[in-house]
C-alpha cells in the first residue's frame, strides 16, 4: 500500500515540475519575444 501511495506522489511531483518548467520556459520565451521587438 505504501509504494502504492509512493507512487502516486511521484506521479503527481513529475507533473507538477513539468507544469513549473513549461511555465518557466514560456515566460522565458516571452521575455526573449519582447527583448527582440525592443531591438527592432
């Protein structure tokens, strides 16, 4: 039961940090977009 559960935390943890690098990578994407425009 335990490794069950373990398990279950290790799924939702791994989608919880590709949430967060998704989001870090976008805002990333973002900011580089508008330092580009800025350049023009």
């Amino acid at each position: 039961m335990s490794g069950f559960s373990l398990e279950v935390v290790t799924k939702q943890r791994d989608r919880v940090v590709h949430r967060f690098r998704e989001t870090v990578n976008h805002s990333k994407a973002r900011r580089n977009l508008s330092d580009s425009l800025y350049a023009l």
